[in-house]
C-alpha cells in the first residue's frame, strides 16, 4: 500500500488532472496505428480481389509489407509524435502559468522535485501506454488478417522505440520552452525558436554562402543540421521505411536514436535547471528570466532579420542593397514584436533600443562577412605542403556508385572514401588560375570539387572554377586523369573486388544493338578495359565520344554502365571474342529512314527576348517552331549517320556540348536487314555532331511563317 | 513561532516588501494590515514558500520554508483568489488535500461542510465568492497545520460566517494551538478577531504590537477644563498624541495607563471629564500619525 503523500500517490493525483490529454494521445495513437493498418490492409485486400496479384504468397508479401508501412517506420506519424509531445509537455506544467494555481501547488507539502518527478513521469506513460495500446490495436487487426511476422514485429519495435525518442526529444524542449516562459503563447513561439533554431540557421548560412562565395560546394561535406529531430526525421524515416532489412534499418536508426537520447537529455538538464531556478512570481509574464529576454531577441531577430534578407536577395533578384535593407527593418521589426510579446503591450514598441541595436549591428556585421568576403572564404588555398590529399569530384560527369550491399551511395560520398590524390599540385595550380578568372564568363558545368584533407586532419571544400578549353587547364586536369588515384577513385569498376557477385549478364550496346555476353567473361573484360584505361585523360574524355557501352545487370535489377572508345583495342577485341562488338557509325543499307526535327530554339529564344506583351501584342505566343522531314535517300542517309552519334553514347563527360541540342535524330531500321538491332524499339535516337549538320538537313528543316 | 528577518522582496525593480522584520508568536491571531500593494500578500505567499525572498529570511519553527517539506506541513495557505481544481467538488478537493496534507481531518472536514451548509457534490465553480472562501478556511482548518495564512479571506463573509469562522478559530487554537495570520486591507474586518497587529505601508512595517497592549497605552480623554491653568497642569508630563478643542470641550489622545490619566485629572479643577473606549481605528489613526503617516489615505480609504 502506497502511501497517502508518496511519489506513486502524487503521480495518481496528477493523472486526475490530465484526463483530456489521455484521451486526446488515445485517440491520436489509435488513429495512426489502428486506423492505418486497417486503410493500409484493406487496400491489399481491394488489390487482391481485383486479381492484382497473381499467387497467393504475393498478396501475403503485399500484407506484410502493408503491416509494416502501418506499424513500422513511417514519414507520415512523427508530426502525430511531435504534436503529441508538445500538448503532453505544455498540459503537464501549465499550472506555471497561473498565479493561483502556483500558490495552491507551491505552498502544499510536496517536494518541488517529487511535483517535477510527478508531472514528467506521468506525461511519459501517457504516451507509452498510449502508444502501447495504439500498437497492440493495430498488431491484433494485422494479425487477424494474417500480416504479422517476425520482420513486422521487429520493424514495429524499432519505430516505436524511435517515435519514443522522438517524443522525448519534442516533450523535453516543449518543457524547456514552458520553463522559460509563462504564457502559451510565448511558449509556443519559444518551442517553435528551439525546434526551428539550428535548420534555420542551417539554412542562412547555406543561402548566404551560396549567395555570396563563388567557391561555396556542399559536396563532400555533412552539413546537415546536427541536434534537430525533424530534420532527421524529414530525412531519415522514408528512408528506412523502403529499407528491407532490418539490421540496416538499426544500422541507420540507432546511431540517430542515439543522437537524440542524447539531446533529449541535455534539454531534461537545461529544463530541470530552469525549473529549479524558475520563480513562482514570473506565472504571467511572457518570460520567466528577465535575463532571458534580450538573448532570445538577439538569437531570435539576427537570424530571423537575415532570413528575411535572404529572401528579399531572391526576390529582388539578387539586389545587395534592397537585402541589407530587408536585414534592417526585419531587425527592427522582429525586436519591435518580441518587446510588444514580451510586455502584452503594445506601447512597448521601442522599448530596449540597445538590444534592438545589437541585433541590426550584428545581423549587419554577418551580412558584411559573406559580401565582403571578410573571412577570406573564397581566397583559401592551401599551402602544398600542408595538403594530405585531395578528392575531386566533376560536376560533368556522373557515375552510379553502390556500397558493398548494392546499396546506391551518392558519389561525393564514394569519392571521399575512395580518392586520395597526393599530386596535389595540378588541384593548387587549376584553384589559383580560378581566383584570376571570372567564373560567370565560363558558363555552366565547368567546376571541380575539392576536398582539401590538410595534414592537420582538417577538411576544406571548395569549388573551383574551370576552363575546359584553356590549354594550361587541359594540361593540368590530363595529369589528374591519368592518376590510378583519381582514376581508382572515380571509376568503381576498376577496384571493386565484389562487382561479380550476383551478376546475370552482361551487354554490349552501340546504340540500335544490345548484344549478350556471359557472365563469366566479366573478369577477362574488366582486366582489358582496366589496361585500354591508362590511355585515358582528360582531353579523351571531353573530344572524344564513346563508340559502346558495357552495362552489367545484376540480380537485384541493379546495373553497372562503363564506356568503350574506339581506341580500347584490348576491350574491343574481347568484345569481338564474344561476338558482342558492333561499330558506332551504322551503315546506310540497313536503313529504311531517318526523320529528323528541328526544334529551331533559336526562333523561341527571340521570343523569349521580345518579351511576354510584345508576343502578346505581335499574336506571337504559342507558335510551334518545330519542323519535322524525313530522308530516305541512301546519300542523304549516309551523309545524316556520318555527321551524328547515337543518344546512347552521348554525354558520360560532359561532352553533350559537342551536339546539336536544335535537332533530334531518328533511325528506323530497314525491317529486313540483317543488321541486329533491337526489334523491340520502332526507331533509336541519335544527335548530329557540333557544327556538322547537312545543308541539306538545314535547308529541308528551314522554319517558314506561313503567314 | 514565524520569525521573519529583513525580508525584502522586488518585482521588476519595485520593491513590494522591504526588510520587513515580524516575530508571529503561537497560539495568537496575527492580522496583517495594508493599503493594496502594501504588500501583504507577498508576505504572506513568503511565509507559505511559495515565492523566494531577494533577501531575508523566513523561519516556521526554526526552519526555513522555502522548499521545505517539513516547514510546510506546518503551514496551510489561503489565497486571495483560491484555486479549485476544474470541475472539483467539495469531496474532489478534500481527497487532495488529505493526499497531501497527513493530519487532514475528513470526518471533521464534511461535519463542518454540512454546518455551514456547503454541498459536497456541488461543483465549487458554481459557488459563490464567500462560498468558496468558506470551503478554502475549512480546507485549511482540516489540515492541522499549525499555522494557517488567510489573504483576504475574511473580507466579504457574512457577519454569521465570521462568527462562525471566528469560533471555530477560538476553538482550534484552545485545542491545538492554531496560529492564523490574517492579511486584510480592511482594519474593522480583523479588529474583533486579531490579537496582534501589523501595518504594513509600501512594503515596510509601520508598526507591529499586540492590541491590547495598544488599547491599554492609549487614551482618549473628553474634558472642559475650569482654567488654561487646569489643562496646563494637567497635561504637562502627559504624551500627547493628539489634541482637538471645540469650544471648552477638549478632546485629547495620550500615551498612558487609564489609572495615572485619571489620576492626574483629579488634582486639578476640571467642569467635565470622560476616559472612553477607543477603536482600533482610532488607536492606528494616533499610532500613525506620530508616525507622520494618515491612516485614513492608508487604510480606511
């Protein structure tokens, strides 16, 4: 038997307190547990019954994967988790607010400690419990349907643990927030700054960097934010909701779930911190520490008055001027609100000037950083000799990248761990011509990103601006390309020890064939096209188009494409080993037709130019420019082939710029040749080369105004 | 006892208590005196511990009662405006606060609530002002603290409350040694209830002393005297508090016993003479006007 003045009796008496905040968290859970797996499995069963799945087990896959969706991870609850954490919070110390409710919990013999201890407990068993009922409700009606399992239960466990953290997360901060202030409004708005304050910041310096440092990358770098919850939770939980197994589902969740034990804990130590210190008289006011007030206006209005800025720079294309007077009257007009919220008067509009100065002087101050570039960002280049190694990764060329559960990584992230250039010198030198060069005269495309690993064991990521056709640049970027560093870090084929597994074929391509090659010639094809590589530079990868590509087709529907050019002897000959090589260029006898269409951009760029009530005016809008011919003549074909390339082939370097984006090229195939061109497409898509179109293709595609 | 040394407490740089330095002795019924914002309140909700003295200190029995569980029990404190939980009848609140409070009486506690006709099931939110004021001095009777604080509650109960509440005080303290502090803006309210008196004015105590004390020291005296001489005679030596003439009638107010004023009116010739009663008004008037204060601007309104 509990005592009459025990913890357990205090806990109880609360709850008296709390009911609708039971009912509500009820109601919430059941919803999004219950009422999902029923929506979720009632629309498998609606699949089934209109014959959607052909086996029985595959409508039981479909179940349990609905199961999952309802009671696993989910990126549709944890605005549910957070709302709840933010009533439960407010609700359970709300009685700070109120003087008379003060004078009745303070004066009463309870310890301040065991009404704190009281209060958090039960806030958190109504969201356990309730939860607990919430995910019982939703097991039973899965299981009544037959779509439980071990892996259901396990990805239900996991969630759950996971929203209970991210509760924890939003309970604490919201307590924090009730702490700090005495009133639900403000305490809203101080939630809404806490949660909002890191990504918000995230955000401006992101905005300003990008605004103002040419040489700002994003690449390489784990500039998320760090302590906000939403945040992971916006990235992270569809992500783990399409992740199939469960150990990398833990993989990826603990290491987060850890992450916010541990913010949660450090806002239960301010929020304890705040409650101990907190006086009972401040139940009314808008904020409890007087102290608090011009610290909240600074952390508040600096960035809040900058984010305007920023805004007004992308709406008033990119003016500096109108964006620093954006920052200032947002500065002043956020102090402004804070003083009239802080007082609940409105006379206090001009109240606290200095602090209202601090913040116009120092969002002023950031603002002068990045446009003066005060900090010497976009000047940092690294002595050589402090330089580790360097990663580059090319904004012209794309790869895709898999680790090693063929799992897709993005490429920065492959290149960090996998390049290690130690000639750093070309990098130092291609950075240093990029200071003297304008890059808004280069256009776009033309970037190098680069990783800095300094001896220190400091990084450093910049953007570095180049110009392909500027021979000194040619000369440096050939001596990067023809590293087996930079060569070993960029293309995965050439080091990846496991690229067989699971592989089922492989396929040869120059466009209009798709030739088979077996599986077990990938290890003899890879070692050829490994050696034909150390001819590879630069200068081949920007002139010189691939004549084939290699693709490998792995069982998990994954592949992997790599280019042949016709230089690759030893690739080549392998390929023709296999019966599987096809030269690029086609032969005018097995075509039946080529259309080709002209697009004439250059008519609607004039247009575009003329503006939108000068067409208006002129009847001008809506005009299609487009002029469609089609060339049967085997000369004609001749001369079309001889001057385009196959789609296929174009573009793994960046080289799109070597075509004519005006036109667009289509082959169909004689039906009786005997070339072995895939019967399953009508025609193949090729483009004419730079400055190589036909007269006659012009002349016969020539837009004519009828009118 | 409550010992209460220098207490000073400011909100937002005004000082609503000021080295306020009171001894509140048991068994006694100790009235709180002030204007609105005297300060009053803040005192009271010091001694309760619910808010925390700038400087100075408060001590129930020796101990200190800012949170301090043991020094609170001894204490149960009344609000101006008392709180009842939302939608809480009279049975609802009494199971809290026997929760909270050991000694809480709930045999004792529903007797009172049928002699003073309160309902039990009735919502407290649908009871009158006074009504709820009753239930919040049972509540605080019920608990057998030691000490109850009282802010404003006498003010606005009905004279048979009074009398009723009054009683059963008397009572308590026979029995138990009850201790009520009771804080009113209303000097007639307490002046048939309390044995000690402070006045507290802009946050200081002007004076503090046990009423009877203060009626015994202070008399009022209606006398015509036969000469000048006479009254010369008769006053020299006396503390004059105040002094009114209307025609030959003179209306004195003088620090002294009974016995020695009248025996110094005897040794001269005087028409008339009459030593009569004084109110605790007119005790605090003189008392604060040789303080250089107006109690009338201060308490009576």
């Amino acid at each position: 038997m509990t005592s009459r003045n025990s913890f357990w009796a205090s806990c109880r008496e609360n709850h008296k307190r709390r009911i609708w905040v039971w009912i509500v968290a009820l109601i919430l859970q059941l919803l999004v547990y219950g009422g999902m797996t029923i929506v979720y499995l009632s629309r498998i069963r609606g699949y089934y019954e209109e014959g959607t799945y052909r086996t029985v087990q595959a409508f039981r896959e479909a179940m349990y994967q609905a199961a999952r969706d309802a009671l696993g991870f989910s990126d549709n609850v944890f605005p549910f988790v957070i709302f709840l954490g933010a009533i439960i919070g407010m609700q359970g110390f709300s009685y700070l607010y109120d003087r008379r409710k003060v004078d009745l919990y303070h004066s009463v013999p309870v310890a301040k400690s065991r009404r704190f201890a009281a209060v958090y407990v039960n806030g958190l068993t109504i969201y356990f419990v309730s939860g607990m009922v919430g995910l019982l409700c939703g097991m039973i009606l899965a299981g009544a349907q037959g779509a439980v399992n071990a892996l259901v239960l396990a990805d239900a466990g996991m969630a759950f643990l996971w929203n209970l953290l991210l509760f924890l997360v939003c309970y604490h901060m919201m307590i924090l927030a009730v702490m700090v202030t005495g009133s639900r409004f403000v305490t809203v708005c101080v939630f809404l700054a806490f949660s909002l304050f890191e990504p918000c910041v995230y955000e401006i310096c992101e905005a300003f960097s990008l605004d103002f440092y040419d040489t700002y990358a994003k690449s390489f770098t784990d500039s998320a934010p760090k302590f906000s919850a939403y945040y992971d939770c916006i990235t992270y939980a569809g992500r783990l909701k399409d992740m199939t197994e469960v150990g990398e589902k833990a993989k990826v969740a603990f290491p987060i779930m850890g992450r916010w034990l541990l913010l949660a804990a450090v806002f239960l130590a301010f929020t304890w911190i705040a409650y101990r210190r907190r006086a009972s008289e401040a139940a009314g006011k808008s904020i409890a520490f007087s102290w608090l007030k011009p610290v909240l206006k600074v952390a508040v209005g600096i960035p809040g008055a900058l984010l305007i800025g920023a805004l007004v720079y992308d709406a008033s294309h990119n003016s500096e001027t109108l964006m620093a007077m954006g920052i200032i009257v947002s500065a002043i007009l956020l102090c402004a609100a804070l003083e009239v919220l802080y007082a609940f008067d409105i006379r206090c509009i001009i109240k606290n000037l200095p602090s209202t100065g601090i913040v116009v002087v120092g969002a002023l101050a950031i603002f002068c950083t990045f446009k003066w570039d005060l900090t010497g960002y976009d000047s940092y280049i690294p002595k050589q000799n402090k330089v580790e190694s360097i990663a580059i990764l090319l904004d012209c060329y794309y790869d895709e990248y898999w680790d090693e559960n063929r799992q897709y990584i993005p490429a920065d992230e492959y290149i960090k761990e996998n390049m290690f250039l130690t000639d750093a010198e070309p990098v130092l030198a291609l950075a240093q011509m990029a200071q003297q060069t304008d890059i808004g005269d280069m256009g776009q495309g033309r970037t190098l990103h680069v990783l800095y690993r300094l001896k220190s064991g400091r990084e450093k990521v910049r953007r570095v601006a180049v110009d392909y056709n500027d021979p000194q640049t040619e000369a440096y970027l050939n001596r990067i390309f023809q590293s087996d560093e930079f060569q070993h870090g960029i293309f995965q084929m050439m080091t990846d020890e496991n690229y067989c597994d699971g592989l089922t074929k492989i396929r040869y391509s120059n466009g209009p064939v798709r030739a088979t090659i077996p599986a077990k010639e990938a290890e003899a094809l890879r070692t050829a096209w490994i050696r034909d590589m150390e001819q590879f530079d630069f200068t081949m990868a920007k002139d010189v188009m691939p004549c084939g590509q290699i693709t490998m087709d792995y069982a998990d529907y994954s592949y992997r494409q790599w280019y042949v050019y016709d230089t690759f002897a030893e690739t080549i000959a392998c390929l023709e080993k296999n019966e599987a090589f096809y030269p690029a260029k086609l032969n005018a006898k097995d075509i039946d037709y080529i259309t080709v269409t002209n697009y004439h951009n250059e008519l609607m760029q004039e247009d575009m130019e003329i503006g939108i009530e000068a067409r208006e005016a002129a009847q001008a809008y809506d005009v299609d420019y487009t002029v469609k011919e089609t060339f049967s003549d085997q000369a004609q074909i001749e001369q079309i082939l001889s001057a385009s390339h196959s789609t296929y082939l174009v573009s793994p370097w960046g080289n799109y710029e070597g075509t004519e984006n005006n036109y667009s090229v289509e082959v169909v195939f004689k039906k009786d040749s005997a070339y072995p061109y895939d019967r399953n497409a009508y025609y193949f898509n090729y483009e004419f080369i730079k400055g190589q179109v036909p007269d006659f293709v012009a002349e016969a595609t020539e837009y004519i105004d009828i009118e | 006892m409550i010992e209460i040394h220098n207490l000073t407490k400011c909100f937002d740089q005004i000082k609503a208590v000021d080295e306020v330095s009171v001894a509140i002795r048991e068994k006694t019924v100790f009235g709180l005196i002030g204007t609105n914002g005297a300060g009053k309140s803040t005192m009271l909700r010091m001694i309760a511990g619910v808010i925390r003295p700038d400087e100075g200190t408060v001590a129930v029995d020796n101990m200190p009662v800012f949170d301090n569980v043991e020094a609170k029990k001894r204490l149960f404190f009344i609000a101006d405006e008392p709180y009842f939980f939302a939608n809480a009848n009279a049975g609802t609140m009494e199971r809290y606060y026997s929760g909270v409070y050991e000694a809480f009486d709930r045999e004792e506690f529903y007797r009172y609530l049928e002699k003073f006709n309160l309902d039990k099931n009735r919502k407290i939110s649908t009871f009158s002002k006074g009504m709820k004021k009753q239930l919040a001095l049972l509540f605080g009777i019920c608990a057998h603290t030691k000490y109850i604080l009282c802010d404003e509650t006498f003010d606005g109960l009905d004279p048979v409350m009074r009398q009723g509440i009054k009683s059963i005080f008397a009572k308590e303290m026979e029995e138990r040694g009850l201790t009520p502090v009771i804080a009113s803006h209303n000097l007639r309210e307490l002046e048939d209830i309390c044995d000690h008196v402070g006045l507290l004015h802009r946050g200081g105590v002007l004076l503090s002393k046990d009423l009877e004390d203060m009626k015994c020291n202070i008399q009022k005296v209606q006398c015509v005297f036969a000469s000048v001489d006479d009254e010369i005679k008769a006053l020299n030596g006396l503390e004059i508090l105040k002094k009114e003439q209307r025609g030959s009638l003179s209306t004195i107010t003088v620090r002294s016993g009974r016995e020695e004023v009248e025996a110094r009116l005897a040794t001269v010739d005087t028409v008339f003479y009459e030593v009569l009663p004084l109110s605790l008004e007119e005790i605090f008037i003189s008392e604060t006007e040789v303080a250089g204060y107006d109690i009338k601007k201060l308490i009576l309104g």
